[in-house]
C-alpha cells in the first residue's frame, strides 16, 4: 500500500494516468491544439478519454487516451509515449505500425455501418514522444500521404500522423509548445500555460477520489499480470510435460515396447506415438 501511496505522489505528465486526467482539463487541452497546430479552436468535446477500441473479439484492442472532437468535427487523438519500444522477435520498433493501427481503429469506430466514406471526418493522431525517433532533431515530424512520382500530389484523406519530439533542438514552434516540452522533459514551469498543467497536477493529487483511482488501476494491472504469469506458467508446465513424455516414449521404442504399451504408459494419443514411431524408423 505505502509503496502505491509513493508513486501516486512521484507521478508526472509523463505517467499515462496524470497524462490522460490533465488533458480531460478542457482549457488545457484546447490550448494545447491551438498552439500546436496554429489554429483557433472554439471549443471541443470529449468522445470518451481512454477509450478502449475493440472491432472484432480476435483483434487486438488499443486504449487510446484522450480523443476530443473540436468545433468544425475535426478528430484528435492524444498520446503519451514515454519508451520507444522494440518488438524483440523482429527488432524493428512498433511506433509507425502503432500509429497505422491507431488510424484504422479511430476511422472504424468514426464511420458508422452504412455511412459512405465521405464522411470520415478529418483526423490528427498526435503521440507526444520524449524521445527523437527519427534523430533528426525535429520539434515535431508531420505525416501525410504523397505521391512518390509527384511529391507536390497529397492524397486528400484528411488523415494527419504528428510525432512530438520533446527532446528536439529545431524547428517552428509557439513559446508555450517549447514550455510544454521543457515541462515534460524536466518538470520546469516556465510560461503560464506549464504553471497551469503544474497546479492541475499537484491538485490532482490532493483529491483522494482520484488518489483511490490510480490504486484500483494499479491493482487490476497487478491481477492481470499475475494472471497472465499463471498462465504462462501452466503453460510451460504443459509444454513440459509434453516434452517429457515424447522423451519417454523414444525410451521405450528403444526398449523394444510396442505402440499400444507405449501409449498407455505415456497417456499420449496412439497416433502421435505412431508418428513418433515412423520418425525413429
């Protein structure tokens, strides 16, 4: 418990829980937008902050953090990604596939059944990175779709991909992106903007409701993860057992035994010793 109650207290914007409570702040977010796209917002509503996105059973579903809709029903997606993550099997990172798969499930849940295309409205997902994923020093890598034989040919999708870099050294933006950045980076308040988020924060975290929150979160994400290790674990424990008891049966195929005993005294199906049999041949 105490040891929930100190991590509660050491939370940043960086924390995916804070992220998502300080961007629920109407007046934060909006500004946000505004300065980082340059635009006037009047207003935006909230679609559902942390909304799980789940087509079909046997995909795989996303949490996305916050996504609010703005006064001319344009989308925004926010996230905060803290680790560049790796896909051990491949190596390659799984950001740009990541952010494909954030685009494809917001147009299906934008879109409903029977509605054309054309009204998919037009959509930013933004991933406020506080790392520089492509190294090149970029306050903000922008993406949308060109043709390759003519660069000046954008495909008119009205679907945008912005990577924040929150490390970056160049590039055009507002002193109140470059504070939020610093903010993000080192907890430094340097603008009223940063002064906000810092005292939206530390008001969170004076409110026990939201306190009680992170610990019920906290503590089904610890029962997910001992479920998945005892599933893991059976699942070795399975793997196991299978294996030891092929070893078994090479044994007794080695003891001169027939299929029939063999499968008995291994519990394995009569065909798979057949099989086993007809490798040993």
């Amino acid at each position: 418990m105490q040891d929930l109650l100190t991590k509660f207290a050491n939370l940043t914007i960086q924390s995916d829980f804070i992220f998502k409570k300080v961007m629920s702040r109407k007046r934060i977010c909006k500004h946000l937008l505004e300065e980082l796209l340059q635009i006037e917002i009047a207003d935006i509503n909230y679609l559902e902050a942390e909304k799980t996105l789940e087509p079909e059973y046997t995909s795989r579903g996303i949490r996305l953090d916050i996504i609010v809709a703005d006064d001319k029903n344009t989308h925004y997606n926010l996230e905060m990604q803290v680790k560049n993550n790796k896909n051990p099997d491949t190596d390659t990172y799984v950001l740009p596939k990541r952010s494909r798969y954030y685009q494809a499930l917001l147009d299906i849940d934008l879109l409903q059944k029977g509605q054309p295309y054309d009204l998919l409205p037009p959509t930013f997902i933004i991933f406020i990175c506080v790392f520089d994923f492509f190294e090149k020093g970029n306050y903000v890598y922008t993406f949308k779709k060109r043709c390759l034989e003519n660069l000046e040919l954008e495909l008119p999708d009205e679907a945008t991909t912005m990577l924040l870099n929150t490390k970056g050294t160049h590039g055009d933006i507002s002193k109140d992106i470059k504070s939020f950045y610093d903010y993000v980076n080192n907890h430094i308040v340097t603008t009223d903007f940063t002064k906000q988020i810092d005292d939206e924060i530390s008001y969170l975290k004076l409110d026990t409701k939201v306190r009680r929150e992170f610990m019920l979160m906290e503590a089904r994400l610890l029962d997910e993860r001992r479920e998945g290790f005892a599933e893991g674990k059976d699942v070795g424990l399975v793997e196991g057992e299978a294996k030891e008891k092929l070893a078994t049966a090479k044994r007794l195929f080695s003891m001169g035994l027939s299929v029939k005993d063999i499968a008995k005294a291994t519990s394995l199906p009569i065909e798979q010793v057949e099989a086993l049999q007809a490798e040993q041949a």
